[in-house]
C-alpha cells in the first residue's frame, strides 16, 4: 500500500520555505523537535512536530525522522518527549536538531534519495497486529489538497480489551501511483 517511487513516497514539500525548527529533545531512543512555519497547503496548520527515531547503522548511530504531525493542538495523550530528561539524552539535542534541519532542506529541495536515508522506516519493521483491539466502525473523509494527492482524516472507534470503548484519529495522506492510491507513511497521523 506504499508508493513504489521515493518521489511518491515523500511527496512535494508542504513547507513554503524553511519552517523554524525549536524545542529539539529526547528520551532515550526517541527524539522530536517542533516546527513552525507556513505551509503550501493551507489547509494545513503551521506548527507541528517531527517525531525522530535513534537508529543504529553501520556501526554509528544517527537520528531519523519517523514520523511528521501538523496540529493546532498536540493532543495529551501523544507518546511524544515532552524534555529531555537525563544529561545524556540532553547532550542528543545538537544531532537531533541537525538531522531535521537536513531532512527539511533535502525535502525543499526535492532530493528524495537524501530525505530516504534521513527516514526512519518504521513500516519495514515487523510487528504482529495487537489482537486486544478490535476496529468497531471508521468514518473517513477524503479531500483533494495541493501536495497531489489526497488527505484522508478519519476517526475510528475501537473496543480494547474487549470492553473499554476508545476513539482514535488522524490522517492518512494518498498519492495516486499507477491506478491505485498509496499512502504516504512519514506524514501518517494517529492519535489515542
């Protein structure tokens, strides 16, 4: 269901102009750093948060952009870092600044194979659907927006461990690839 192309995958930059990157912080294995700026959607909000993952490779470790949320208002509930709670994850918050301003400046100037290699590719990580949630019904709403494609917010009510009601929201962002739509997964939102 992803885009096969990394143009696909990664999309026009929904930034117009380099947005102000502030408040870099980490806890352990993961980082966020919060932008301001305006977007080439309007539609979009002009804050948000780059969530970054601490990957090992080749023997270096290296902060990754794993995912991207545009909000008016973080939700309570974001499993975000709020600070950077000990010495060490404090010393992280230079290379995590670094690494977001690199992927932002790959992704204005449209250089996809950079902005692959600054992405933490969550969804290639294998992992077991949890069977304590049940999907009981989804409403979506779809809407054509100027990164060419499609935003798709949805809310969706779950029943957890067979009893407890819980609502979920977010946006999934399509492109048309072929003759079938693709999601977007480094601007995929969900929030409990």
């Amino acid at each position: 269901m992803l885009p096969t192309s990394l143009a696909n995958l990664y999309g026009p930059c929904p930034f117009d102009g380099a947005p102000q990157l502030n408040n870099p912080r980490a806890d352990t294995r993961t980082g966020a750093i919060d932008f301001q700026g305006a977007s080439v959607d309007r539609s979009l909000p002009s804050r948000g948060t780059m969530v970054m993952r601490l990957v090992e490779q080749d023997g270096l470790r290296a902060w990754r952009v794993r995912q991207i949320y545009w909000y008016t208002e973080l939700p309570p509930d974001a499993e975000i870092p709020d600070h950077s709670p000990t010495e060490a994850d404090r010393a992280q918050e230079p290379a995590l600044q670094q690494a977001a301003t690199e992927f932002v400046q790959a992704w204005l100037s449209a250089d996809y194979q950079i902005m692959d290699g600054l992405t933490f590719h969550w969804w290639e990580v294998p992992r077991a659907a949890p069977r304590w949630i049940r999907m009981r019904s989804v409403n979506l709403e779809a809407r054509a927006h100027s990164l060419n494609g499609l935003r798709v917010d949805f809310v969706a009510s779950l029943r957890v461990a067979r009893i407890i009601p819980k609502s979920v929201r977010g946006n999934l962002w399509l492109v048309q690839e072929g003759n079938q739509w693709r999601v977007r997964p480094v601007s995929f939102s969900l929030w409990f």
